[in-house]
C-alpha cells in the first residue's frame, strides 16, 4: 500500500518498532530497561487486552528476573518452533550475550529490538550511545540500524523478513532516547503489508526445524577443537548471503509502500571530496547539512550504514564517490586501547582489501 493510502499516526521510536514486533510474533521474553522499556510495556499491554498477531493468535509476553533470563526464555522458545522477540538496551543486552552465540550458531531466526545505550563504565548513563551493540558484533548476530521513527517501524519488519529467509538472527537496533522517545508522524503499516512480508513457507521451515521427537535431531554437544573450528566455518556462506537476501526484501518492501531502503545509502554531492560515515540517528543531520552546504558550492557527502553486520563491503565501496579525498568515521562508542573504534576499522580493513584487489 503507497504512502498515499496509508495511515500517518504519531508514534515514538519504541513503539513504532513494537507495534511491528508484536503482531509478527508469537512468544515475547520481556524485562524492562531503559530507554527500552516502553517496547515491553506495550507489549505486555497489548496481551493483557488480547489483541491479535497477524495469525489471529494473542502472543504471550513472559516477563523474566532479568534479561539474562529474558534471553533463554527467547532461546528455549525458539527451539520449539515459536516465533519469538525481545526488547532490550545497554547492560541488559550484556547478560543476553552467552544465548546470543547459541542463537546465533544454531542459525535460528529471530530479531532483537534495541533501543542503543551506553554501558556503565566510570559512570552510568541511560543514554544513546552504540556501546551495547558493539559489545555485541562478535554474537554472530547481523546489526541493522534504523535512523529515524518510520525506520524503527520498517526495520523491525525487514529485518523478520530477512532473517527468516538467512536464518541469521538480528539486532535491530535505534538511538537510546534520540529516537526510540522521539515522537514523529510516520506511515503506519497496514496488517495487510505486515502479513505480506512474512513469507508462510518460511515460517514452517522455522516449524520444522524445532527440537522435536517426533524428529529426532541433535544440537548442543560438546566438541573438540578438530570439529568445532569446522563447524565454526560452515556458516560462512549464510553469512555472505545475508546482504543479497535483505536487499530482495527491501525491494519487496518498496512494492508494497513506496519507501525505499538499501544496506548503504549515499546522500550529497555527487563529486563530494569530504565524506562522513554514519550510523543511527545522526545521519538525518548529516545529509541536511550536506544538502546545505552544496547550495555554497561545497563538495561533501554522508553514507550511511543501515546494515552494519555483516558489513556491506561492495556496497560500502560502490556507495563512495571517485572524487572522494578525505573521509571521516563517525563511530558513536569508545573502546579503549583499540587501534580505533570498530565501524573505523571496518572502513580501513574494506578500502584496504579493495585497493589489494585493484578495485
């Protein structure tokens, strides 16, 4: 359905990206954190009231002793065949990371909703930063960032749709209070769309791959090193996919509602000679500022990451422009005693490879 015949609704960032998660899933593993919470609130809300998922079913909303628990609850549901979500920030996704490995490297399908904060160091602050899902990059989990309210909306149903079809699981994550509070006039999904992202087929092979002893499987030894690093190297090519298969959903998402979307977008001058690299809620700013500036005559560009894990090598290089001389990474966390922080080093190590390859 075209934005001219859809619903405008104001919403903030948490429930744009909830209103999405809720009706897509079936099992919803809760603690509250902030600037989270209102993600599991509302879902919890809306269980309360039976309201409906787009298979008419009412998702049940367990509420943990911690995310840690929170965690192993999605875990656990995820092994029986359920559709299952959680919603989560800073310190709370740290204790979900020992189930994210395991999540992750049974290639099971699920998406965590997380509106970004930092990590108490020297301090607590319950503000954005991108600390928490950095800590997280190793997991195996692929990192989506959406930029604004409609992205938080959008990018909660992409990203179902994609790892559905990759079975890698998502972080889908927004900035902490910059946009998961920010209250913005958004196209509203119609159900009808939501229903026509998520491909039925899929969601049996999702069924079916569930712990079940009707159909016996292992999963969960214990393995030595000869077989474990084996293992280890075999998801590579459902990693390497990840890329292509978000783009084929993106593609269907613009059909359906005429907004498009891309793992790296480019925004300002074609013959930039300066250009910032961003991710999260300060790409908006960036372009405006670009767009700004090039009525003045200068020559500067902003690409934004959307897709961060895996990187998007190819589109990263085909996003920068030939005329490019300088470029500035705008990682938005800090890790002490690295070389530079990670999105930094993702740029250098993919220029690097791809002037080694003449490209």
């Amino acid at each position: 359905m075209k934005p001219d015949k859809q619903q405008v609704i104001t919403l903030d960032g948490n429930e744009a990206a909830v209103y999405v998660a809720y009706r897509i899933n079936e099992v919803c593993a809760i603690y509250p954190i902030t600037p989270s919470s209102a993600m599991a609130e509302f879902a919890d809300e809306w269980s309360a009231k039976g309201s409906k998922n787009i298979w008419g079913n009412i998702p049940e909303v367990i509420e943990m002793q911690s995310e840690g628990g929170a965690a192993g609850t999605v875990h656990g549901a995820l092994q029986t065949g359920s559709l299952t979500t959680t919603f989560t920030a800073s310190q709370g996704l740290m204790l979900m990371l020992p189930n994210m490995y395991k999540i992750a490297g049974e290639l099971t399908a699920a998406v965590f909703h997380v509106a970004a904060r930092s990590l108490a160091a020297q301090g607590l602050s319950i503000f954005g930063d991108h600390q928490d899902v950095m800590a997280a990059r190793t997991t195996g989990f692929a990192i989506l960032a959406a930029a604004n309210v409609q992205e938080a909306h959008d990018m909660a149903l992409i990203t179902q749709a994609t790892s559905l079809k990759a079975r890698i699981p998502f972080i889908h994550f927004f900035d902490g209070f910059r946009t998961s509070h920010e209250l913005n006039k958004i196209y509203l999904l119609p159900e009808e769309d939501i229903r026509a992202m998520i491909d039925d087929e899929l969601v049996f092979q999702h069924r079916n791959r569930a712990l079940n002893p009707d159909r016996p499987f292992i999963r969960g030894t214990a393995q030595n090193p000869d077989v474990y690093f084996q293992g280890r190297e075999t998801v590579n090519p459902f990693y390497s996919a990840v890329a292509g298969i978000l783009k084929v959903q993106m593609e269907k998402f613009y059909a359906l509602t005429g907004r498009r979307y891309a793992p790296v977008s480019y925004f300002g001058a074609a013959d930039a000679d300066r250009v910032i690299v961003i991710m999260g809620s300060g790409v908006e700013t960036a372009a405006e500022t670009a767009a700004f500036l090039q009525q003045y005559g200068e020559k500067t560009g902003v690409v934004q990451i959307t897709l961060y894990r895996p990187f998007p090598a190819d589109d990263f290089i085909r996003a920068i422009p030939l005329s490019t001389k300088s470029i500035a990474v705008l990682d938005r966390t800090k890790e002490p005693g690295a070389s530079g922080e990670p999105m930094y080093q993702d740029v250098i190590v993919t220029f690097a490879e791809a002037f080694s390859k003449g490209e």
